[in-house]
C-alpha cells in the first residue's frame, strides 16, 4: 500500500475496513484513530505526494499517533 491508496480509501472506506487495511503497514490504526486522521487526510492533495505532507499535517497526526508511530508511518511511506 502507498500513501496515496492510503489517502484515497480513509476518504471511500469505513473505518474498520481502512483499520483492517493497515495490518500491512509498520503502523496499525485502530477504527478510533482512523475517525481522528480522517479530516486530516480529506485535505490531501497531489502535492503530498511530490513535497510530503506541510509540517502541520505532520503535527495532527502526530496528535492523533504519537511522534514515534507518525515518524514511522510517514518513513515507510519515504516522506
């Protein structure tokens, strides 16, 4: 899975179905926290994928995940 199919199913999918989704990932998320990232990446754009996400998105979704579990996703996905 790539940042973008991430972005694109938390904007299609139900929560548990995106939680199920990340068991793939180095950073599970649970349906709680997939609610919370929602909103945040609702906004995301084609520049995300070029530039990585602006450091304020870094910052909510380190509210959400914790520095340790953002930093991790966020460098699986080579951001």
């Amino acid at each position: 899975m790539d940042i973008w199919e991430l972005v694109q199913a938390i904007k299609d999918k139900p929560d548990e179905e995106i939680a199920k989704m990340t068991s793939i990932l180095p950073v599970t998320l649970t349906p709680a926290e997939v609610k919370q990232v929602r909103p945040i990446f609702e906004k995301a754009s084609l520049q995300w994928l070029i530039f990585g996400p602006p450091e304020h998105v870094h910052k909510q979704i380190q509210t959400v995940l914790g520095k340790t579990r953002t930093k991790k996703l966020l460098a699986h996905f080579g951001l």
